[in-house]
C-alpha cells in the first residue's frame, strides 16, 4: 500500500471540502427560494411538491449510469460536469423562472448536476482517506457539508427578515454567484493517478449481485429515508411556518439550527462510531431524529421548536453520515461508487415520491401531516437497520 494510500490525501480533501461547502449552501438556497417562488406567482401550495418532485425525478434515470462512470476512475471529471450543469440551471433560474414549467425545467438540471457532484464527492472522500481514515475524512467532510446546510437558510432569513415572502431575485443572485464559485474550485480537484486506478481486467459487478450483498438493501433504504428527510424538512417547514404564522427569518433560523447541531453531531464522529457501534448508533440517531419530526409537528411554543430542530439535526446529521459510511463499508472496491449511486438513486425516488405524497398530504392535511409521517418512517426504517445487522452481528 502507497504512502498516499496509508495517509490523508489533504491535497484533494482541502478544495473538496470547501466544494461540498458551497454546493450545500448553493442546493439549500435554490430549494428554499423555490418553494417561495412558487408562492410569489400565487400558484396552488401542490405545485411545491411538484417543483420538488422535478429536482429528483430525472436523476433516478441517470444515477447509476454516473456511478459506473465513476468507477472507471472519473469522479473529478464527473464533479467538473455537475458545477458546469450548476451554473447553467442557477442562470435559468435567475433569468427565466417565471412559469411553473420553467421552474421544473431549471430545477431538473439542477437536480442533475446534484447528481454528478454528489455521487462524485463521495468517492473523492473515499480516494482522499485512503484505507484507514475514512470515517474520519467523510465526518470531516461531511460537518463542511453541514455547515453549508446551515449557511444557506441562514442567508435567505438574512434576505428575508420579517416577510411571508422573501426578495427570491435577490437570493438567486447569490445562488450563481455560489455556483460559479463551485465551478472555479472544482478545477482544483485532481483526478485519481495511475496508480490508484483500479486494475483493468477487473470484472464489473452486476447491480443483482451488489443488492445481494447482507445487508446492502436495508442499509439502502435507511440512507433513503435519512437523505429524504433532510429534503423535505428544507421543502415543508416553510410551508409549517406560512401555516402557522412563523417568520421568514424564524423558519431560517430553526434550518439554521437544524444544521449546525448536524456539524455538532459530527466532531468525534469516528471516536462515537467506536464507542457505541455503528448499528446501533444508527438506530439511536434515526429514532432521535424521529422523535423531533413528530416534537415539530406538535404546536410547541417557539422556543420549543428550536429544541426540536436541534434535536432533527443531531439525528439526521449522525444518521445520514452512518447511511454512506455503511453503503461504503459494505461494498467492494471495485463496485464502490455504483453503490453509492443507488443510495443516491434511492434518495432521488424519495425525492422526486415523497413530495408527490406529501402535496396530496399537504393538501388535506398541511404540512404538518407530511412531517410526522416523515419521522414514522424514520423509526420504522431504524429499527430495521438494528434488526437486520443486528442478526449478522455487525456492531
């Protein structure tokens, strides 16, 4: 094994990290600004799950084909293809998102770059770590990703102040100049050597025999849930607050706090996994973050909600980091990054299904209806997880 191999590539981590960091603050803006875009063109509160069902539903189409592109080692390439698609989408969303169809138009091509960059950060972690730091690299990375998360609501409840509404031409202009940033760091991510290539002959897994993998499918859908919910709670709480008389910049603030609990949750990430166990730490994180979806949708006192929203994200953030750790865990090598497309593939069904449901949800129901049933599926999904694993005597 290299040198490069045994250590932390910090040539790759450095600009990859403060890629992930903009992408995140980039992708949280423009799904907020969106749903309040649809709001400002007075279009039925439906047409937000549909937006919302637009970022995701291509995607599902693509997501493993980009994998097996990253498995023949061009996951900085796929990274440059995602900023680039980036930029395009942020412009038409500047530009020319006046209708609802334009909107889904500009929101599918931004769910398709999101695609390439997050399928491509994944394996940039794993490449950056090595063998024996992953867990360290991917919790390093992923608090950068968490403070992004919490960088962009934070922005728009800047933006936003006291409105029902926030000023969303002003918040897509900063959403390209964040895109264009992403577009000039990418260039800083350097493509995997020679060396690290995996060997040539090697046979390619099919999809079959990669499902078949113990445990592989339960871990599958825990990520599902956990990314999904990370979603929607970006998507509907804007929605709870309209509904509920909560400030613009109050619903930014619980998303704010959402997130930094996540990058909280993150510090000592591999120390926690070591102390406790992964499994069952995934179904401590998964069931707290249940618990906070079910605290929110309770008409709690303000204060209370901002709890519950620290809460979501200390569960969300250690459940969603276990969720990729495990699929990267359990996959072989050769066959790492097409894993990892089907978690995000996975992902992008809950995404482009979910606020499909929830719109028919909201509609008789609000969304609050569509937040508790997010956090029953949370612990439903990580009771499997502790079950499941638990029979093969993973810890």
């Amino acid at each position: 094994m290299t040198e490069v191999q045994r250590s932390v590539n910090y040539r790759l981590l450095v600009p990859l990290m403060a890629h992930g960091l903009l992408v995140q603050v980039m992708i949280g803006m423009f799904r907020i600004t969106t749903s309040y875009r649809v709001l400002e063109l007075e279009l039925p509160v439906a047409w937000v799950g549909l937006v919302a069902t637009s970022f995701a539903i291509f995607p599902v189409f693509l997501a493993v084909k980009v994998g097996r592109y990253i498995d023949r080692n061009h996951d900085a390439d796929a990274a440059r293809i995602g900023s680039v698609l980036c930029v395009i989408a942020s412009a038409g969303l500047l530009f020319f998102a006046t209708t609802p169809f334009a909107i889904m138009g500009w929101m599918i091509a931004l769910g398709i770059g999101h695609l390439f960059l997050m399928a491509a950060h994944q394996m940039l972690c794993v490449r950056a770590a090595g063998e024996h730091h992953r867990d360290k690299v991917f919790g390093n990375f992923l608090m950068m990703t968490g403070f992004g998360q919490g960088l962009g609501p934070l922005i728009v409840a800047w933006v936003g102040g006291d409105a029902r509404v926030p000023d969303t031409f002003f918040l897509y202009s900063i959403g390209l100049a964040a895109a264009v940033a992403v577009g000039v760091i990418a260039i800083f991510l350097t493509p995997a050597k020679e060396a690290m290539h995996k060997a040539q002959g090697a046979a390619q897994m099919s999809l079959k025999e990669l499902l078949r993998i113990n445990g592989l499918v339960t871990v599958l859908i825990a990520s599902v849930i956990t990314m999904s919910a990370q979603d929607l709670i970006v998507v509907y709480l804007p929605l709870l607050g309209i509904e509920r008389g909560i400030g613009v910049a109050d619903i930014g603030m619980m998303l704010t706090v959402r997130s930094a609990a996540a990058v909280f949750s993150r510090i000592g990430y591999s120390q926690l996994i070591r102390a406790v166990g992964r499994v069952r730490l995934t179904f401590l994180t998964m069931c707290l973050a249940g618990l906070s979806f079910v605290l929110i949708v309770l008409p709690l006192a303000l204060p209370l909600l901002y709890v519950a929203a620290f809460c979501l994200g200390l569960g969300l953030g250690l459940a969603s980091a276990l969720s990729l750790t495990s699929v990267v865990e359990l996959a072989p090598a050769s066959a790492r990054a097409t894993a990892l497309s089907l978690r995000i593939t996975g992902n992008r069904l809950g995404q482009a299904s979910l606020p499909f449901i929830g719109s028919v949800l909201a509609s008789a129901a609000g969304a609050a209806g569509v937040l508790g049933v997010i956090g029953i599926c949370l612990i439903i999904s990580g009771a499997s997880v502790q079950v499941v694993r638990g029979r093969q005597g993973a810890s």
